[in-house]
C-alpha cells in the first residue's frame, strides 16, 4: 500500500491525470480523505495521515497543519426570489494556520497567517491574522508566547511524560 504523503502528492501535484484519480481513490478508500485545492503549498502537513478530512479550498497556503476529521468548504445557498447562488468561494488558509480536530471552515472567507482554528470550531466568517478561533465564529488574539504549531514542534514530549501526565488525569477521577 502507498503510503498518505506520496498518494496527496500524486493526487494533488501530478500532471498526470489518471494517476491523480487513481491516488484520490485510495486516499478515500485508504483514509477516507479527499482534497481539492486551487492552490496548495507543497508544505501543508496533515496530522494522522488526514484522516476524515474533507478540504475544498480555494488556497492553502505555506506550513499548514491540519488535523483529522476537518472540513473545509463552501457553503453556498439558493435564493428561490432572485434565483441566484449567494456565499459562492471557498476559504483561503492563510500561513502557518494550525486546524484542530474536527473544525469546520466553510464559506467564502479568509483564515489570517499564523491562525489557530480550534477544536470543534466552526467557522464562516473571516478570522484575523494571529488568532485563536473557537467555538461558533469567536476568536481572540493569539498568545505570542505560545508555539503556533502544536503537533510538529521540535521538543515534543516523550512518551513517558504523556503516560505520567495521563496517570495523573485517572488519579484526579478516582480522587472525586
């Protein structure tokens, strides 16, 4: 089996018209991940091989992270009075943008440079550079003493330290 990164770059970067369906193809039966990107860096990362990952995006740009089960894309409506499409565009992501768990980024709109989109978040309305984007379209500037990009930081804790922070979560729960 082809592994995630070579099959989204075969699917997002051949020229090779057959071979692209054929990567998108496994990317969806293999992950259940599909991308269509007018413009993509070649340096966006997916955390967890993207999996559940949906991205129709106008533009992503430069040090991108994104992690599983996100959505992004348009959400056009029809107006039955003018019989018009309204809200037509996907989003642009702006860089160093980091995209938790399960949001959702949909419409027309602009996520500014070295933004955190948090988990569950689901956004339709433009986020500022340098900020923190939670719950339904709220966001906040974004603490500069913090790394912008949680998962592929360079001093990741080690697995011992993980267990022992997750050992003292269970003594919490059978303290109460």
């Amino acid at each position: 089996m082809t592994d995630f990164k070579t099959l989204l770059n075969i699917n997002c970067f051949s020229s090779d018209s057959e071979a692209q369906k054929l990567a998108a193809d496994q990317l969806q039966s293999n992950y259940n991940f599909e991308i269509t990107c007018l413009h993509l860096d070649k340096s966006i990362q997916f955390a967890h091989n993207g999996k559940g990952c949906t991205i129709a995006a106008a533009k992503i740009c430069e040090d991108v992270v994104i992690f599983q089960n996100v959505t992004i894309g348009a959400n056009q409506t029809y107006n039955h009075i003018t019989h018009q499409w309204e809200n037509l565009g996907n989003p642009v992501i702006g860089k160093g943008v980091v995209i938790a768990d399960g949001a959702k980024v949909v419409g027309p709109i602009i996520v500014g440079d070295h933004s955190i989109i948090g988990t569950g978040a689901i956004i339709t309305k433009d986020v500022p550079a340098n900020s923190i984007a939670y719950g339904v379209n709220k966001f906040k500037p974004r603490d500069p003493n913090y790394s912008h990009s949680p998962v592929f930081y360079k001093d990741m804790p080690h697995a011992p330290e993980i267990i022992a922070a997750c050992e003292d979560v269970i003594t919490r729960y059978n303290r109460q």
